[in-house]
C-alpha cells in the first residue's frame, strides 16, 4: 500500500468535522470518568486525602471571594502555611461560587465536576486542534489515548479533585510555547514567545511546584535546539519574567514564609533565574559563533551557578531533587514508588500503564533526526524526561502517560505519511489496545472515592469531634479526616515535612519512645489532647522508616520477629497493653497514668499475624493531670 493512500485522513480538516471529532473525544471522556458516579454513594464524594483538604480549602476561597486559604491555624502546632499554591484553588473557588451561588451545601456537589469537565474538554480541544491542523487520523488517535489513558481516568473522575488532573494541559502549554519560542525569527516573533512562554510557566508553577522539572527541560530544549539569537532571547524573556513574577510572590508573604521545595518562592525564582542566565549565554554565544560543543556546557554550567548563588535557593533546590529518590519520608508513600517497585514481578503492569507509545517513540524519533527542531522534537524531549521520572517515581505517571499518548498519535501520523495505512493502523493499534484492556477494568469497576479502610478513622474523627477540643497527634495520612471531619487541629497531615522536618520528625516519633511521661510532656506543649493509633505490627515501622529509622530496629528476619525495642514503644504498650502494667520475664512495665483510652473501634485491622490483631483504631486521651484517675 502506498504512502499516499491515507492523505485523505492527514491532511487539514474543515472547521466542522474538527469541532465534530472533538466533540466525539469528549463525550469519551466524559463516560470514561462519570462511570464511578454509583460508586460515590458510598462513603461520600472526595477521597480523605489531599482531595478533602482541596474540598476544604476551595469551600473557603468560595466563601471567602478573592482569597485563598495559605495559613491554617488548626495544622501543626501553632499554624501552619499550605505547600500548594494558590491558583488552583482560587480559581475553584471562585467558579464554585459563581455555579453553586451562596449555598454551601451545594459547593461540593459542584466542585467534584470540574476535573471531569476540564480533562474532557482538553482531550477533546487536542483532537480539534490536531484534526483542523494535521488531519483527521492524527487528532482522533491523540484524542482518543488522552479519553482512555487509564491514569487519565483516576485522576480525573468524578470527586478526583487533587490538582494533579490540571498537569497535562500545563505540561502541553510549556511544550508548545517552548516550540514557538524555538521558532522565533523577528522581533516580532520574540516578543509573542516571550510572553506566551511567561504565561505558561507563570500559570503551572501557581498551581503546582513540581513543574519546575518542566521548565528545567525547556531550558534544556532551548539551549539543545537554538539555532539562531532570537530563540534564546525570547527564551531569557519567558524565564525572565517568570522568574520576576515568583520573586514578588514571594516578597509579597513576608519574612516568615518558608524557602524551601514545598512553598513557591525563592528555590523556583532561582531556577528560572537560572535558565534566564543560561539562555543569556547562549545567545551571546551564539551571536560569536561559538560551536556547540562549547555553548551548551557553558550556558549549562553558568546558569547553574546562577541559581545556586541565589540567595537562600541552594538549599530548597537541592532538597528538591529528593523526590526522585533519597527522602525516606516520600520512600514510605506508594505514589512515590518507582513504577517497577516490585522487581521484574511488576514490569508488565509497569509497561501496561506506560502504554504504546513507550514502543512507538523510538520510529518517531528516527523520522524527526533529520528534520529541523519542532514541535515533536520538544515533545519527544519532554516525554523522555517524564518517562525517566516515572521508572524512578510513580508521581509523574500521569505526565509521562499524557506525553506518551501524543507521541504515539504523532508517530502513528508520521508513519501514516511515511509508510502507509497498514503502518499506521498497527502503530494505533499499539497505542490503544494496552490502554483500553485497562480502561475497561477503571470503567466497569471503579473504586469508590473513599476507600473501605478509611471507615474506622471516619468514626474515630466522630467520636472525637464529640468529646471536645484538643489538637490531634496520629497517622499523618489520615491528618485531613480528623482535621476536616473531626474538625480538631492536627499536628501532621498528607503535607508531611512541609511543616518542617525536624516538627515532622519529632511528631512521629513521639509515639516510638518507651517513656509515657515523655509523650505526656510532649503532647502538652503541643496543645495534642488525642493520640490515634493503629495496629503496630503493621504500621509502626512503615512510621519508623518515614523519620529516616531502620525497621530492623523493630522487626528482623522472616518470618517477621518482633525486637524488644518495638514491645518497649509507647504505641506498642497502649494498643496490646491497652495501657496496664506488664509483668514478663524480659518486659516489665508501670501502668498509664497520664493517658486513658476514650476510644475503641469495632473493626479489627487487618494484615499482620492472626495473633496480632487488635481494634483498627484507638483513641487515648491525655488526662488534665497525672493524678487524675483513669476511667
């Protein structure tokens, strides 16, 4: 079959079969992640997770018309400033306001639509777009892989309302302004990819930090594919502005707002100042017609330098760089596992979620060597990185997933032209199949928003919001339940370190020590009146590893023996010795005498050895003073 018999599906559409394909994409979508609407009765409509506090704090920006929730006095000990920027949820809240008026009981039933509606409507302007301008083969196939990704899918659902959902749309943005600034030939031209690469950056980094990778590989795309001064210069411009634009965010909070990886402010100025620098340089370089060989490593080199002398940015930059491995915190959280994480055991499901276009790259590259740098040059760069990032932590999947599905299309497209119908139709096939095998199981059988083992922690925030005031110290993955629900402070939530390493350390550790007289002291100066726990045997060393402690100081060998150390543990002494005095030959113990325990839930926990089974969660209550009798 000859190259030439698909032109007719690769060359322009009409402005109607665009429209009319996009609208296809999106009722595809829209099904994809309506169908766990039966699933949400049970439980409630937002996970209990980082969604609840997005619920929470859009519910403020709501009533609260032009402000954002930033300092939470009821986190941490005496307040604590939010890790996420404040675009998304602003925004959220403003739009729900709009839709929802000023009842709050509408608020949420309005909000959990918007990651439906938005990852809908930009899989079908990506079909549009690519059908108007390339053809009707290209924009249905990146359309449709974009509908169905199965990450796509859980990000996205109905109630999914973590902010992660909004990163390819971003993520597209910073490549196509990336591949207009490397196509910048007037002055003209620099001025409009300036500002549309400011836009993009600007845009991503108020939602979501982590984007600073994305503008890192921009940086690399310019200073790689720059053939000319004006691609540079407009680039500086872009990263120029970007840079100015955080720089006053984060003058504008004040000398006691946190320069660290979580918070925007000077580690990400730094960084785009330090890509400005780069650019810069190399078009300086350029202009002397240095070779290349010299410029990159140069603009590199200089830029780096640039960033790290940026004062109080060193250090955030370099702890940022911990998320792809090396936090032990973040090694403890399954999101954050490498996507291979069980060994070769997990490598076809690791494949599977990657999809086709993992296999359909490489052809798409060898059809781009020879071409002048574009748009799928970037793309090809951008998704290289992202998938990198995934094999190290699951955190990008959706990212690399989202990049994938557009180099697929692109690569089904080029061998469309280049090799015919049967090349395309099976390189489509590639792309879509592996997808569609596990979009059916996301489909057909969707999870319900708030997880079954989430139930106990549910009534314990109960029993607790009944019984009186009081910060909370417990699991910091259920932090939100008991702050949003329990409506009680907190001391370590799903923001983890962000409060702080050393409070986060000291929170979670408090509960290892042996000593009931240390607890007691450190949870009065903590303003903490409830401690909630949970079976130790299979949660206390998972809690000892996140503050950077050996398990093997608490369990060693297998089958799992349980060190003395951990029997020792305040946790350990109130969930199996329900606070009583032990008289062993290698354990003794006093009883509790500064904590009773208030609440018990019926549920058993479940995983662990039979014998080691206890209610899923306790609540034990520090008394008003140590002479004052337990119940």
């Amino acid at each position: 079959m000859s190259a030439s018999s698909g032109e007719g599906l690769r060359k322009p559409a009409s402005r109607r079969l665009s429209l009319s394909l996009g609208g296809l994409v999106f009722a595809l979508a829209l099904l994809a992640r309506t169908a766990n609407l039966p699933a949400m009765t049970r439980g409630g409509a937002v996970g209990p997770f980082d969604d609840l506090y997005h619920a929470y704090r859009i519910e403020y920006s709501a009533s609260h018309p032009g402000h954002v929730l930033d300092f939470d006095t009821e986190r941490g000990v005496g307040g604590s400033l939010c890790p996420w920027p404040p675009l998304y949820d602003l925004l959220a809240g403003m739009a729900t306001r709009l839709l929802a008026g000023p009842s709050p009981d509408r608020e949420l039933a309005v909000m959990v639509w918007f990651p439906v509606l938005f990852e809908s409507l930009f899989a079908a302007v990506v079909a549009a777009w690519l059908t108007r301008r390339r053809g009707v083969f290209p924009g249905l196939l990146a359309g449709a892989a974009l509908a169905i990704a199965p990450a796509g899918i859980r990000a996205s659902r109905v109630g999914a309302i973590d902010h992660h959902f909004l990163e390819p749309a971003l993520l597209v943005g910073i490549i196509a302004s990336t591949a207009r600034a490397i196509r910048a030939r007037t002055g003209q031209d620099t001025i409009f990819a300036a500002g549309l690469l400011a836009l993009a950056l600007v845009s991503s980094l108020f939602i979501q930090v982590a984007l600073l990778l994305a503008a890192a590989v921009a940086c690399f795309a310019i200073l790689l594919f720059a053939d000319r001064r004006e691609v540079p210069v407009a680039a500086a411009a872009g990263f120029g502005l970007s840079a100015g634009a955080v720089f006053a965010y984060r003058a504008l909070q004040g000398s006691s707002y946190p320069d660290d990886e979580w918070h925007l402010g000077n580690a990400h100025a730094a960084g785009l100042l330090g890509a400005t620098v780069a650019c810069l340089v190399l078009a300086l370089l350029l202009s002397r017609r240095v070779s290349r060989s010299i410029r990159l490593p140069a603009a590199i080199a200089i830029g780096a330098l640039a960033a790290f002398a940026t004062p109080h940015a060193a250090q955030g930059l370099l702890a940022g760089s911990r998320f792809f491995g090396g936090d032990p915190w973040l090694a403890t959280i399954i999101e954050f596992q490498p996507i291979f994480f069980a060994g070769w055991k997990s490598v076809p499901d690791g494949l599977l979620e990657l999809g086709g276009g993992l296999l359909l790259a490489a052809p798409l590259l060898a059809l781009h060597l020879r071409r002048t740098p574009g748009i799928a040059a970037v793309l090809l760069l951008f998704a290289a990185v992202y998938t990198g990032a995934t094999i190290s932590s699951q955190r990008f999947l959706l990212t690399a997933v989202s990049l994938l599905a557009l180099t697929g299309a692109a690569a089904s497209s080029a061998l469309l032209r280049s090799r015919g119908r049967r090349a395309a139709t099976i390189a489509a096939a590639v792309l879509l199949l592996p997808w569609l095998g596990r979009s059916v199981g996301e489909v057909l059988r969707p999870p319900p928003n708030v997880p079954a083992e989430a139930d106990p922690f549910l009534r314990a925030a109960a029993a607790i919001r009944d019984r009186g005031p009081g910060r909370v110290l417990g699991p910091w993955s259920w932090g939100h339940v008991f702050h949003i629900v329990g409506q009680r402070g907190v001391l370590v939530d799903g923001f983890g370190a962000s409060i702080g390493r050393g409070a986060f350390e000291n929170a979670l550790g408090a509960v290892l020590v042996t000593r009931e007289d240390f607890v007691a002291d450190f949870c009065r100066r903590s303003g903490v009146r409830w401690v909630v726990l949970d079976n130790p045997v299979t949660h206390l060393t998972v809690q000892a590893q996140a503050i950077g402690l050996s398990a093997a100081h608490f369990v060693r060998g297998k089958p799992a023996r349980i060190m003395p150390r951990m029997r020792f543990t305040f946790w350990w002494r109130a969930y199996f010795d329900q606070g009583r005095a032990v008289r062993e030959p290698t354990r003794i113990s006093e009883p509790f005498r500064r904590f009773r325990l208030a609440y018990s839930d019926p549920q058993l926990s479940t995983g662990g050895p039979a014998r080691y089974r206890g209610p899923a969660v306790q609540v034990w209550e520090l008394v008003d003073s140590p002479e004052q009798p337990r119940r």
